[in-house]
C-alpha cells in the first residue's frame, strides 16, 4: 500500500488528538497536591525543587507559563498544560511503534501491504494507543504538573527512535536517542531505563545470527550502559568536578566552581580530540560512541540551570546546591537513606560497629570546610537480597504482621524472600499493574486490608477468593469513584497480543519482555521499598504499563485472525477492531472517566488560601512538607497571597542554608528573629544535643537554657563517646515568663481577655535530644516574644509541638501559640481549644467552593473536607458554650451550604455527632435527623457487608464496628436528649440488632 505512511502519519497525528481532547478536558485547572505546587512555583521563578531536581522539566514549564500573561492565576493552568501535551506526544508515538512492530508480523515492505494488512496494523496501534490513554496510572500523571508525563514522553520516543533505526540503519537516529537520553535526565531518570530493550534492538538488527549467550550478552551491555549514565555520567562526573574544585579551593587558593570550570572544559578538550582522532583515523564506532556520549552530557548540561539559581538564592532553594561539592550531594539524593541491596540487615539486627566511609564538606567563606564523617554500620544478623531491613517501629510492626512472627523472632532467608514476593512485588507491583488492566477496588490508599486499595476484577467469584464475600459490597467501594472494573478484558489482550507475537517474532516479544521488565519489576529489585510508604507509588512503573499497552494493540491481530476463519476478511477486522476497542480502550474510559476528571476541582489552592487565612497579618507558621507546604509556596510564590506569612518547614529548618533563608526577608514577610550566627548552626554542628538529666526540679526559662545550647564554652558541653565534646539539655522542664502587659501591647490578647492571661507557660519537652529544627524553633519563640503570630499546622506530628499543646489554640487549619491559663481537664486535647473570635472571622473567609465544585475528591481532598468538618464542629461547639448562637449558627450554615456531607468511610461518620448535636441544640431538628438517618443507614449497610464475611474476615473490621456502634450510640441519645423519640426508638432497635448480631459472631 503506496500511501500507508501517510495514512500511518495522519492516524498518528488523530490519536494525539484525541488524547489531547481528553487530557485537557480532564486536566486540573490550578495546583494539585503532592508535588506539584513545588514544581509550578519553582517552574515560574527558576527556583531550586526537592532532590534530584527536573532542571528542564522546570524551564519548559517556565516557557509555558508565559502563555498565562499578567494572569498569575493561569500559571498553574498551562504548566499542567505541559503533562496534557506530554502525555498525548506519548501515545501517538507508542502508536508509531505498536504499528513499526505489526509492521514486522506481516513480513511485507510498506509497498506491498494490502488494504485489510494496513488497516489492521492501524487498528492494532489504535487500540494499543487509546489503551494506555484511558489507562489509570497514566491518565492520573497526564492531568497535572508532575515530571511523570513528560518522562514517559521521552520513553516513548527513544523507543519509537530505536526502531525507525531498525527500519532505517541510519545512526543519526542513535545520536538522537542519545541526546533525548541525555535531556530526559533533566526531567526524571526513568527514561533511562528503556536502554536494555534498546541495545537488544541493536543486536538484533546487526547480528546475522543470534543465540541466547549474544542475547543474553546484548542485555548485559544495556545494563552496563544504563549504570555508564547512571552512575559514571550523573554522579561521577559531578563527583570528579567536585574534587577538582576542592583541590583548587583548598590548594591553591582558586575561587569556588574554578576547578570545577577547568575540569569540565578538560573533558571537553578530551572528547573534541578524540573526535577529531577518530574522524582522522576512520574509526567510525568509535566516532559514534563519542558523539553520543558528548550528546548525553549535551542534555545533561541542563543541571547547571540548578547551581545558577542556587546562587542568586531564590526563597525555594532546596538543599542549596551552589557549588560543585554541593551539587553532587544534590544530585546523589543525600538527604535520602541508604537502603541495602545485595546483602544487608534485617529489621532487628543490631549495630555492633560502625565504619568510617567518607567525609563530608561545607562551604566557608573563602574555602571547604569538613563538616563531618560519613559511616556504614556494621550489623550482627545479615542475609543476602535483604527486604525487611527498616528498624523503625511502625515498619517492624508492619513485617511482624505481614509474615506471621513474633517480635523475638528473626525472618529466615525464606522468609524474607517470601515478602518481596508478596508484598515489594506482589502488593507494590502486579496489584497497580492489576489496577490498570484488570480493575480497582477503590481510590483509598492500600496496607493490606481487603477493602482498601485493591484490584479487582469485577468477577465476583474470582475476588472472593482474595477479598471475601463480594454479594454485599458497601457504599465505600461501590459508590467511590475509583471503583472501576475491567473484568480482566485488557489483561486477556494483552496476554493474546502476548502469545501471538512470541509466535510471529521471537526477537520482539523479547524485546517486550526486557521493556516491561526494566521499566517495573527493575525499579522494585533496585529501590527495595520499605512498607507503609505516604502515598500510592505506582506512577513510577507506567513505563512497563506503556509496554503491556503495546500487546493490547497486537492482540486485535490474532483475534482478526481467528474470525478470519468464521468470515470475510473486511468484516473480521471490523468486528475484531470493534470488539478491542470495547473490551479495552471504550471500557476504561468509561469506567475510569469520573476518577480522573479533575476539571473544576480547586481543592488544593483553595486549602492552601485557607492556610494561610487561618494565621494573622505577619505571622510565622510551622509545617512539614509535601501537602502541609507545596501548595503553600504555590499560592505565596505564583499567585501572591499572604506573603506577609513566612511558612517555615520543619523538614527543612535543620539545614543551614535554609536558616539562612529564614533570616532575610521574603516579601511581605519580615526575617525571622533568629539570633544563632551562621557558625552556630552550620552544616556539622549542633545536629544532635543529647539530654542529660542533671536533677533539675524546677522548670527552666528557655531563654536561658537556649543560652546554653548555644554556648561555644567547653563547661557548657558534655563529652561524646568519639571524644568530641557537644552542647546538651539538662532539663525537659521548660517557661517562659509573661509580661501581660507586653502581651497586650502587642495584640497576641485583647485587653477584654486580660484576667486569661497566664504568668508563664511551663511545659515538657519530650524528646531525648534537641536538634537543630528544635534549636531554630526554640530561638524564634524566645526572640520573637510575642510581637509576631506563631502558629503550627494542624496536621503535623504531635512531636512538631515540642510539648506545647495546651497552649495551642485552633484559629483555622492552624493552632496558634497563646500564652493563656491552661485547661486542667484529665482528658484534654488541644484539637477541642479555639479562639474564638479570630476562628470565627478566619472561617468565614474560607474559601470551600472547591469540594462542591470538584467533579472529584481525591483521597486528600476528603482528608481536607473531613478536618474542615472537624474544625467547623469544634468552633460551633464552642461558640455554643459561649453564648455566641448567631456566631454559633452561621458557621453551621455556611458548612452545610459549603461542604459535602457524603461519607468515604465509617471514620467520617464520627463528624456527624458533634454536627447532629449542634444542629440541634440550634433548634434545626429536620436538618438532625435527616443527617441522623442518612449515617445510620450508612453505617447499616457497611455493617451488612462486614457480616456477610467470615468469622476471621470480620475480626479484621473490629475498630470499624466499635466506631460505628458508637456513632450510631451517640445519635440516639442525641434523638432523645432532644425528643427524637420516634428517631430515637428507631436507632436503638438498630443498635441492638447489630450489637447481638457480632456478639454472636465475635464474642
């Protein structure tokens, strides 16, 4: 067929139509959670992001964000944009390549194809593309401003690259995949990963004929070239940079980045001679590995973007990384802990030694600086291929659980072994696998429980046999948006795409084959997981979902075939066309459309205004990262609101150069009134203040005792076990004085509420060392002294507090610090104290359009909605108690006006007490009891699906059903408090009912 690669070029350019319309029509508008706000506020500013950066992904999002204008409230609109783009570029290329490997089934030139040949190879890539379009993973990366999309883009087109290669034999298609190699690094590294299938490619291609060893040497040498880039050309180079710029600072007095610059253009001058030696010589291999290495580090060269701006020290400036030394720090993810790979420890083994491994450096004013020892313990219990190695806690519950043992118990080889392929591949691989080509249970976050996370087939027998009795399945799986079935339909093309092409072309099914395996199962072998990780990871296997999505498309081939024999040739492809296209492409679409829609959704921008409208004009607020400060830097960063707040990140604040930033002004916002000189909290020193109980009864002013941390006097310090000596806590008993007239004067209490004023908050300090992040917060309390607001995120760890709580009061989505007379309850919780007034006037300026509006509410988004709940019943409660109906009653309508009151889970059903009980004592008794009934029934029929399990499957649900007796407890005695008998009477024929129905079972 003369015209095919027309035909092939136009359909390609349609399928990336398509994808776009979709993607677009799908995309959200501003900011999402996670990552994302980082990347568009460091995208529009050039700014320094998380290890290990995404140098290009930042300066094409910069590009894009130019098409925003003077609309800073687009910006986030058109970096997103980029993904939408992305992501459509990369299902029309994997359509180019589905159709370049049927192309090679039929064993015919372009020439010779017939109609029915060539618009089966078209249809094969069709169904392959629109697959992996509406599949799950890669239908959630395309939507926002996440490297993900991109990434997988330059998969695509290195693939797409090798094999109009392998059509073509024209090298400068090797020099391209090179370079998209080497820019690819700029974005993520998963790119990277295609190289094996690559060079298997090659081989067999150039090979006249091949066997397992040449195979098997061909994938050994992808391997190695894959580590050559990884290793050698990312972090050894730098490395190599960074010690030529450490001889020239130290030895010879040079400026920073001179050796660096020397031994950069060093290289250059090496390769341009060994070009030029092997154009000279005619060594044409050689010429051509030279000039792919220099395009590599051509696309590398994207890096210096990152120490550039480092250096002009914008307000995102992770890790600083504005030297050679730093850089490679950077770029070898430091700040991340080693885990073992090869041979290593078990959850419970202990360190018997630890050795010495390296030195650390800093930058000084005009030199490097050690700033400590890096060391490798040495543990007593190892085994090879370790998997449960984490000792935290929670981690060490979670193996204990999840393999049977007891905690004096040790995992076996086996045993270990066991759990990898249970859980790091079985749970962490083949169920996200399973999610987008079999089916999902729901959107919540999966650790191991049967109702929570899982894949399904929508084949009620079949998920029996892993999740129990599937006949009364609960709203909180039927009604989530992300309960999408695919009975299992693309998985049997693609295993029929699979075995029809091992058949047709070994040499490309294998090919597949080592795709799919280094760009999924690879990435699990080599960053061996530990469990309860903070959100779902399977955006990092989409590579090997965009491999299988390759044998959907063959599969149209041997189903035309079969139907070939019952029928015409024209028809058999129509109706095998057709029927692929409902069983996968159509099928997914529909069932993962209302799950993926992020259209009109605010949720994130609108949670981080609220944030940031919880605090008072020039406040300093705490937060951890990822979704406690990325969208926060997004909305103070791109759009400009409250910038008169300085957020301030704990996970961040034990850096130095992060202080630094801390004490200059940043906007509106005035520096922080931190006194510590620079030398004081440097990279090395004071990491750790061990305590040391000195006897102290009475409670010590932190003024003082933040005196004697910070004291350079050897009497002030105690010595450490490596003969170093370092500053220590004496006491966890810890005040501070209040001056009530200072407090006034500076508006942290009104003059109204004087006789509330406390004389000193006194406090313990929990924790068995002072870091630096505690060192930093303990200056800024003392030295602020109460002229600025100081709040702390109402999500962080309870530990964040240092101790603190009962002076914490809630004036939004953040406690404030207050220096009032504590509560004295035996039960307190610092989640029931507002301040009323400025909660009051910060709710309702809230913005919470955003959870109506959304056509849908991610796991986050819920998570924010219920702890506005929260905060909204707690205000109104305690608005009652102060006699403040009116305010009492506004908050309560603007919450019931404003947020959904559907429920995820029976957890969210515990919100609906306080808010019953407040709807009635507000005399809205028709609203009560419609809230009332809507929850019990509920609650009812979870309760029917945990009975219809069996008895050990019920157990599993024992805190879901004390938590739903309860709630469903407290809304009768609320109907009858309030003389709800009828409701009431109701209520308690339901609780017996249920209460006798799990005695039974249970016990």
């Amino acid at each position: 067929m003369k015209k095919f690669n027309l035909i092939n070029s136009i359909s390609g350019f349609v399928i990336f139509a398509i994808a776009l319309t979709v993607y677009w029509l799908c995309m959200e508008p501003t900011l999402s959670f996670w990552d994302c706000g980082e990347f568009i506020a460091a995208a529009y500013k050039m700014e320094v992001g998380h290890q290990p950066g995404a140098p290009l992904f930042l300066m094409i999002g910069k590009l894009f964000s130019l098409l925003a204008g003077n609309n800073t409230g687009k910006i986030a609109y058109w970096v997103n944009f980029v993904s939408v783009i992305s992501s459509a570029a990369t299902v029309m290329f994997l359509f180019w390549s589905i159709n370049a490997i049927a192309l090679k089934i039929f064993r015919k030139s372009v020439e010779k194809l017939s109609t029915i040949d060539a618009l089966s190879i078209i249809s094969a890539g069709a169904v392959g593309a629109l697959a992996y379009t509406f599949s799950d993973t890669f239908w959630f990366s395309a939507v926002e401003a996440e490297v993900y999309a991109i990434s997988t883009l330059c998969t695509a087109i290195v693939f797409w690259a090798i094999l109009k290669w392998e059509n073509d034999l024209n090298d400068k298609w090797l020099l391209f995949i090179a370079f998209v190699i080497g820019i690819s690094i700029g974005m993520h590294l998963l790119s990277l990963l295609a190289i094996p299938a690559i060079t298997l490619v090659y081989y067999f291609r150039k090979s006249q004929k091949t066997t397992t060893w040449g195979t098997i040497k061909a994938f050994l040498i992808g391997c190695f070239l894959l580590g050559i880039i990884q290793f050698g050309i990312i972090q050894y180079v730098v490395l190599f940079a960074a010690k030529a710029d450490l001889l020239s600072v130290n030895t010879f007095g040079m400026s920073f980045g001179f050796g660096a610059l020397i031994f950069i253009l060093s290289i250059a001058a090496a390769l341009g001679y060994a070009i030029f030696y092997s154009v000279k010589k005619k060594y044409y291999k050689l010429n051509l590995s030279l000039l792919s290495l220099v395009f590599v580090l051509f696309g590398f060269s994207s890096y210096f973007m990152i120490i550039i701006r480092a250096n002009a020290k914008p307000n995102i400036n992770l890790s600083n990384p504005d030297t050679p030394m730093s850089l490679f720090g950077y770029l070898s993810r430091q700040q991340y802990e080693d885990k073992p790979l090869i041979y290593g420890q078990f959850y419970n083994s202990s360190a018997i030694d630890a050795e010495e491994t390296g030195l650390t450096y800093r930058k000084d004013e005009n030199k490097y600086e050690v700033s400590g020892k890096t060391y490798k313990s040495i543990y007593d219990k190892n085994t090879f291929f370790p998997r449960t190695f984490s000792s935290k806690p929670e981690h060490i519950n979670f193996y204990q659980n999840w393999m049977g043992l007891n905690n004096d118990e040790t995992p076996t080889f086996w045993q270990n072994l066991s759990f990898f392929n249970s859980y790091q591949l079985g749970f962490m691989y083949w169920r996200y696998f399973s999610w987008n080509f079999v089916g999902r249970q729901n959107d919540e976050q999966g650790q191991g429980s049967i109702t929570e996370g899982n894949w399904v087939s929508g084949i009620k027998p079949i998920d029996a046999l892993r999740l129990g009795n599937q006949d009364k399945l609960p709203q909180s799986i039927t009604n989530n948006a992300g309960n999408n079935l695919f009975y299992g339909l693309p998985l049997i093309l693609g295993i029929l795409g699979l075995g029809y092409l091992y058949r047709k072309n070994k040499k490309d099914s294998l090919i597949i084959a080592t795709l799919f395996f280094c760009t999924g199962i690879a990435i699990i072998l080599y960053i061996n997981q530990d469990p309860l990780q903070v959100r779902e990871r399977d955006y990092a296997y989409v590579g090997s979902f965009y491999a299988f999505a390759i044998l959907i498309g063959i599969g149209v081939l041997p189903l035309k075939d079969m139907l070939a024999r019952l029928t015409s040739s024209k028809l058999s492809l129509a109706i095998a066309t057709l029927t692929c296209l409902l069983i996968a492409p159509v099928l997914m679409a529909v069932q993962g459309w209302d799950d993926h829609n992020r259209s009109g959704k605010t949720t994130a921008l609108d949670m981080a205004k609220n944030y940031l409208n919880s605090c008072e004009p020039n406040a300093i607020l705490f937060t951890n990262a990822d979704n406690d400060t990325y969208p926060l830097w997004y909305a103070q960063e791109v759009e400009g609101i409250r910038t008169d707040v300085r957020v301030v990140n704990l996970q961040f604040l034990s850096s130095d150069s992060y202080i630094d930033q801390m004490k200059k002004q940043q906007y509106k916002s005035e520096a922080l009134p931190i006194t510590m000189q620079h030398h004081q909290y440097k990279e090395g020193v004071r990491d750790y203040l061990p305590y040391v109980d000195y006897g102290l009864k009475d409670s010590v002013e932190l003024g003082d005792l933040f005196g004697v941390l910070t004291s350079d006097n050897k009497e002030d310090k105690v010595q450490m076990q490596d003969g170093t000596y370092e500053n220590f806590m004496p006491t966890r008993k810890l005040k501070i004085s209040i001056d009530p007239q200072h407090i006034i004067s500076t508006n942290t209490v009104s003059k109204t509420e004087k006789d509330k004023i406390t004389s000193q908050l006194e406090w313990e300090f929990k924790k068995k060392y002072v870091g630096k992040v505690d060192l930093a917060m303990f200056d800024i309390i003392v030295h602020n002294n109460w002229k600025r607001p100081i709040y702390f995120a109402s999500s962080v760890s309870d530990d964040t507090y240092i101790g603190l709580d009962k002076y914490l009061y809630l004036e939004g989505y953040a406690y404030r610090l207050l220096p009032l007379k504590p509560k004295t309850d035996e039960n307190f919780d610092k989640s029931s104290q507002t301040n009323n007034a400025l909660a009051y006037k910060h709710y309702q300026n809230f913005e919470l359009n955003g959870f109506k509006n959304a056509k849908y509410l991610d796991p986050e988004s819920r998570r924010v909605l219920q702890g506005t709940w929260t905060y909204a019943n707690t205000l109104t409660t305690n608005l009652i108690q102060a006699n403040q109906i009116s305010m009492a009653r506004n908050v309560v309508n603007k919450s019931i006006k404003k947020l959904p009151l559907n429920n995820s889970s029976i957890v969210d059903t515990l919100n609906k007490i306080s808010l019953v009980q407040n709807l009635y004592f507000l005399k809205t008794n028709p609203t009560a009891n419609l809230i009332t009934n809507e929850t019990s029934k509920y609650i009812g029929q979870e309760f029917e699906y945990i009975l219809s399990l069996k008895q050990e499957e019920q157990r599993l649900f024992i805190n879901d059903i004390r938590r739903g007796l309860y709630v469903m407890q407290s809304l009768s005695q609320l109907a009858e408090l309030y003389k709800q008998n009828v409701l009431s009477k109701t209520l308690k024929e339901q609780i017996k009912n249920y209460e006798t129905k799990f005695t039974t079972n249970l016990g």
